[in-house]
C-alpha cells in the first residue's frame, strides 16, 4: 500500500503545531514536555518520509537514533521535573521566573 | 672649532639643581644638609664660571668670527633636515655666559646669607641653579629652538621663584602674573619662529643656517617675523604693553629680583634681538619700532619709578627702563652698545638690588623708603657700594654707567633719530632724581621714624656672605666701562670692537661728543640736586609723600594701567571663563555625554523588559525568530531554484 506522502508531510505538520501550541499555550511542564516530544516525533516523522521518497537509509538511520536519545533525554526531562517540584510545589510554569530581569535569586 | 667644555657649562647648573633638588624631597633637613646645599649650589655656578673663563679666553686667540661649536646629539633628524643640541659660544654669547656664570656666581654667594633661615634653603637653590642652567642653555644655544626651550624654562624658573614665598597669596598671584604674561609673549615669539621655519629653504635650523637663507626670504614676510619675535622680547624684557608682570615679580626673594628680574633673564629679549643682528639688519622699519617701545617703556617706567616708595619696586621700575635703553640700542643697530649697557646693567643693578636686600634684612623686612633713612651710618659697607651703583646708573664719568649709556645716546643722536635721543636725556634726568631720591632717602636724609622709636634701632647684622660680592660688583661697576672706552676719550672701543656684530655705523665728530656727553652729566647732576633738595634738606619734615594733585596720584599708582589691564582683559576673560563654566561646560559637553548615558541606559530598560523569565514568552519569540529566518530562507534561497 502507497500513501501519498503528502499525507506524512501533513500529519508531520500537524504534529508540529501542536506541539508548538501546547508550549505555548499550556503552563503546566509535563503537558509542555509532551508537547515538545510531539514536534520531536513530528521532526522523526519528516525524516523518515524523505528517507523513503529519496532512496537513502540515512534518514531512517538518524530517526531511529533520535528516538533512543528522546528516551533518554525524558529520564533527564522527568527528573529534572521532579527536582522543579520538590522546590515549589507546583508545576505550573509562570511559577518560575527567577531568572527574568530586575529578579532576586 | 670644537670644544665639549660649553655643554659642561650647561649641563652642570642643572646637574645641581637635580642632586639638590632630590636631596630636599627625600633627605630629612638638618643642619649638616644646609652646608651640603652650600656646597653643591655654589659650587656648579663657580665652576661653570671657571669652565666659561677658560672657554672665553681660549676664543679669545681665535679670530673674531670664529665659534666654538660643541655638539651633544641631534636631536631631530628628518632626511638631510637636522637640528642638534648643539651650543655654540661666539662672541655674543661669551659675553652673556661671562655675565650670567660671574654675576650668577656672586649672587648665589649673597643669596646664601640672604636664604640662610629660609626653611626652603635647599628648594631655593635647587631652583637657582635650575633657572642659571637654563639661562645658559638660552645663551648657548646654537638654533633657536633650543634658544627657546631655555626662553621658556627660565620663564618656569622664574615662575617658581616669585611664588617662593607661596605661603601669601599675593605672590602665588604675581608669580601666576609673570608667568601668563610671558605666555603671551612667548605665542609671538613662537609663531615667529614657526614663521621662519616654515619659510625656510636650506637644511638645518641653526643661526649661521638661516642667516645664510635669509635672502630667501621677501622683507614684509621678514619684517612680520622680526615683529612676532620681538612680541617675545616684549614679554621677557618687561616692555610696553607686556611689562606689568615685573614689578609685581618683586614678591621674590631679593637675590632672585637681583639675578633673575634685574641682571640676566629680563636681558634675554635684548639678547634675543643682538642674537637675530642679520634678520633685524634688513628690517630697519621693526628696528625703530622696536627702539619706539624701548624709548616710550623707558620714559615710562622712569616716571613710574620717580613715584614708588617700595625700594625694590623702585628697581624694578628702573631696570625696565634700563632695558629699554637696551632696546633704543638693538633697536636703531648698535648692538655691541646695547650688549655692552646689558652687562654693565647686570653688575650694577644686580648690585643696586643686592644692596636694597641687605637693607631688607638689616631692617627686618622692611621695603618702605620712607621708614628707612640715615642707615648710611649704620650699614657703611651698604652704602658705599651702593652710591658705587647709584653713580653708575646715573652715568656720571668714569663709572660704567656712562660708557655704556652715553654710548647709546650719542649714537641715536649721530644716526638722525632725534626724539629718541631727547627721550633718552629725559630718562637720565629722571633716573638720576629717582635713584637719588632711593640713596638720600635710604642713607642719607635724617631717620624721622627710628627717632619716633616707630622702629627699634636694632639691625641685623648682615652675614659676611652678603657683604663681600657687593664690593666685587662695585668694582666691576666702576671699571667696566674702561672696556668700552670711546675714541673720544682715548679709548679703543675694544668690547664693541671684539664683539664683532653687525652694528650700523654713525660717528659724530668728537667735539660733539664731548657736548653731548657734558649735557647728559649736567642734566643727571641737575636730577641729583633736585633729589638732594627735596630729600636731603627738605622744606618740611621727610614722610611718605601723599600726593594731592590728580597727575601726581594717577603717576604712584602706575596710571592706573594695571587696573585697566584688568578692566579691559582680565574682567572680559574672566566673564568669558565663566560663562563656560555655567553654560558650555556643564549644559553643552557634560550634558551632550550625560544625554548619550540617558540614551543607553534607556534602551538597555526597555531591552531587558524581554527577559521577564517567562519560558513560554520564550518559545513564542524562538518560534517567531526561526519562523523568520525560514521564510527569508525560503525566499532567498527556495526561490531560486
């Protein structure tokens, strides 16, 4: 079965922006780092489809590469998440503006 | 010829003046250090006095327009254009290093009486022998740059030294008075120089080089460059309009007046003017100018000096207008004459103010010649040698005064230039009261005020250091003018003769002379016995004049002329100054800078409300940035393809 690949291209887009919405629209950083994993798939996605239509595993080879450096930068992320939360009790993301111009530390 | 002995004679003054100075910064005083400074500040002038006497006598078997050249390095090199420190002693410049190591030499000795209780004993000669190396290195010089470094270095030292007393404001004043008034000349004579330099064809920059290219040059170009330098002279040698600086100069220590506002650096200008002989011998019309402002300075200050009670300004009065005899000779190109005054003034003037400062201490600082009088049988040593002096100045025969005055005379006299000479004549006539009026007051005329007991009749006694050089000036005073002896009178004219300048020549028959030199005596015995009348035998007892009527007034206040020097220059500079200082400095510069600080800091505000820590704000402009740079690389690059 052929798709058109139109449709990859389209459904990367749409990942995209979503993922791009979600960052900014939502404030809660678990939400957000899904978000960012959504463009990071869409990205994958792209890759994968112009490894196809042009004959050239690279494309294939550099997504499959990234999907297992996306799974550890999760632990890294989730982690890093976890050691936000013990600080503030929050995850809300407007909470965190220690480092914005005119701030105490 | 070539010798190194003159650099020596330079270079050993300031050598002195740097190991004293060093030692009075940073060894603490003692008594031991007063001998060390003793030692060192008479010890370089002396032996500089010596080096000159050999180097002068070893000239002397030389023919006359032969030089010793003595080279040091050179100093500016550009293609084949050089100019070295080079010193050069010809037959001029002898007589000016003869002049300043020998009368420098002796007033260092007085001044080490006159100094010897000053805290700043060692400061002082530091700068004594600092303004003497400096001196010699403005006579030395073989180009005019040098000329001028040394021009402007005995302007600092005498800067330093009428403020020597620094604790009293007035003298900061005159000091700063001297100095910026010199600074005024010092512009013409550098734009002078700069004229001639840029004028210049041949390579090099000594005397004998732009001599030898003054052909070059067109008489209106020469005639400028003659005026500017002589605006130079004007400053230094204390003459018409630029002189108000010298009697203020006064505040100095006594031997510093005597030195350096009487014998040798107020001499510079007329040096100068002997110096430029070829370049003013093809510019007759700036030569009677500057005689003009010879004659008028010396009328001027003549009548000035007839009215002032304080001895020492009464000198200073009198040395610019023996200056300006000095300049009536360069001036009308008699040189040797105007050379020849300028060293029999330096004896005897040096001499005049070295007697007025061992008044000074003996009376405990007093300077009032009307709260003096009959010291003559107090300090006899004083008095002889200062009637020595006072004769001399007043050009009665035999004392060198005469020679070298009548000399000038006479000679304006056989040249044409009638009102300068009967300028001349009124000016011996009043030098002869004024300083007849200083004798009899100060020596003579009987003590009213000691006998009120206003003053205790105590004297000091004077140190022998301050007594012995005045006998050797008395006779350098009386003997000198045999050096110059007139044909008229038997004589040779030997010192014009050795000289060897390029003077004008006009001869007057001697049956002239003789006439013209019996008018002048009868004219300064009739100031003489003016001054014996009003002084010595007074209608009413001897006070301070108080002058009544307006002229007499207007002339004890100097015609108001430094009041209206200030009105007219120093109240507009003033103005100006101040104006700056509220409106351009603070509102226009300051506030041009303050505005571009608003500006930065302004836009460095604004600039940092972005980083509001904010990380979705963040991501909104990352995306808006690389959305950015995506089309314009869609559209740049995309669609070329």
């Amino acid at each position: 079965m052929t798709v058109n690949p139109d449709a990859y291209f389209a459904v990367a887009t749409l990942l995209f922006s979503l993922g791009i919405l979600g960052v900014i629209s939502r404030r809660n950083l678990l939400v957000m780092y899904l978000s960012i994993e959504l463009m990071l798939n869409a990205v994958n996605l792209i890759l994968a489809t112009f490894s196809r239509l042009h004959p050239d595993e690279g494309g294939t080879m550099i997504a499959l590469f990234m999907i297992g450096v996306i799974a550890a930068e999760a632990a890294l992320f989730l982690a890093v998440i976890v050691q936000i939360y013990r600080k503030k009790h929050t995850l809300d993301s407007d909470a965190f503006t220690e480092l914005a111009q005119g701030k105490k530390l | 010829m070539s010798s190194s002995l003159p650099s020596l004679i330079v270079l050993l003054p300031f050598f002195g003046a740097g190991v004293m100075g060093f030692v009075y910064l940073f060894v603490p005083a003692g008594r031991n250090l007063r001998r060390f400074y003793v030692a060192v500040g008479i010890g370089t002038p002396l032996l500089a006095a010596l080096l000159g006497l050999i180097v002068v006598g070893e000239m002397l078997t030389l023919p006359a327009s032969a030089s010793i050249a003595s080279p040091l390095y050179s100093w500016i090199a550009i293609g084949s254009f050089e100019i070295d420190v080079a010193f050069v002693v010809d037959r001029l410049s002898a007589v000016m290093l003869l002049v300043v190591t020998l009368v420098g030499s002796l007033i260092h000795i007085y001044a080490v009486g006159y100094m010897w209780d000053d805290q700043g004993f060692g400061k002082f000669f530091a700068y004594f022998n600092f303004f003497l190396g400096a001196m010699l290195l403005l006579v030395l010089a073989n180009n005019p740059i040098l000329l001028f470094i040394g021009w402007e270095l005995v302007g600092l030292a005498s800067y330093l030294l009428i403020g020597f007393y620094h604790h009293d404001t007035a003298n900061i004043t005159a000091a700063n008075k001297a100095f910026l008034l010199n600074r005024v000349g010092d512009f013409g004579f550098v734009s002078g120089l700069g004229l001639l330099f840029a004028l210049q064809k041949q390579s090099g920059f000594d005397f004998a080089a732009i001599f030898a290219g003054l052909g070059g040059i067109d008489t209106a170009m020469l005639s400028l460059i003659g005026l500017l330098l002589f605006v130079g002279a004007m400053g230094k040698s204390a003459q018409i309009p630029l002189y108000v600086w010298l009697p203020d100069a006064m505040a100095g220590p006594t031997p510093v007046s005597a030195l350096i506002h009487a014998a040798t650096m107020v001499t510079a200008g007329v040096y100068m003017v002997a110096r430029f002989a070829p370049l003013y011998n093809r510019i007759p019309d700036v030569g009677l100018f500057i005689a003009g402002i010879g004659a008028a300075s010396a009328l001027l200050a003549a009548l000035f000096a007839s009215w002032q009670n304080d001895i020492k300004k009464i000198l200073a009065y009198s040395t610019m207008s023996q200056l300006g005899y000095m300049l009536i000779a360069v001036g009308l190109g008699e040189y040797s004459n105007g050379i020849f005054h300028l060293a029999a003034h330096a004896f005897f003037k040096a001499l005049l103010f070295m007697g007025a400062g061992a008044v000074i201490i003996a009376l405990h600082h007093e300077q009032d010649i009307f709260k003096m009088g009959g010291l003559g049988s107090r300090l006899p040593a004083v008095r002889r040698t200062m009637l020595v002096a006072t004769l001399a100045i007043t050009g009665i025969p035999i004392f060198a005064g005469f020679f070298s005055k009548d000399a000038i005379l006479s000679y304006a006299f056989a040249s044409g230039h009638t009102t300068i000479w009967a300028i001349g004549v009124v000016v011996a006539f009043l030098t002869a009261y004024y300083m007849f009026r200083l004798y009899f007051v100060v020596f003579v005329a009987p003590n009213h005020r000691s006998s009120r007991s206003r003053q205790s009749p105590s004297l000091t006694s004077l140190p022998r250091s301050m007594v012995w050089p005045l006998f050797v000036l008395a006779a350098g005073s009386i003997f000198l003018g045999f050096w110059n002896l007139p044909e008229a009178y038997g004589g040779s004219t030997w010192f014009s003769h050795e000289l060897h300048l390029a003077d004008h020549e006009a001869h007057l028959r001697f049956a002239k002379e003789y006439i013209l030199d019996g008018f002048n005596v009868l004219v300064a015995l009739l100031g003489i016995a003016i001054a014996y009348r009003k002084f010595v035998r007074p209608s009413h007892p001897l006070n301070a004049p108080i002058h009544r009527i307006a002229w007499q007034r207007a002339l004890a206040n100097t015609l108001y002329i430094d009041t209206l020097y200030d009105r007219l220059i120093v109240r507009p500079l003033r103005g100006i100054s101040n104006w700056q200082d509220r409106l351009i400095d603070p509102k226009i510069i300051d506030g041009s800078l303050r505005g571009l600080v608003t500006l930065y800091r302004g836009v460095a505000t604004q600039s940092a409300r972005l980083q509001n820590g904010n990380l979705r704000w963040y991501a909104l402009t990352f995306l808006l940035g690389v959305s950015g740079i995506s089309l314009y690389l869609l559209i740049a690059i995309g669609g070329a393809s």
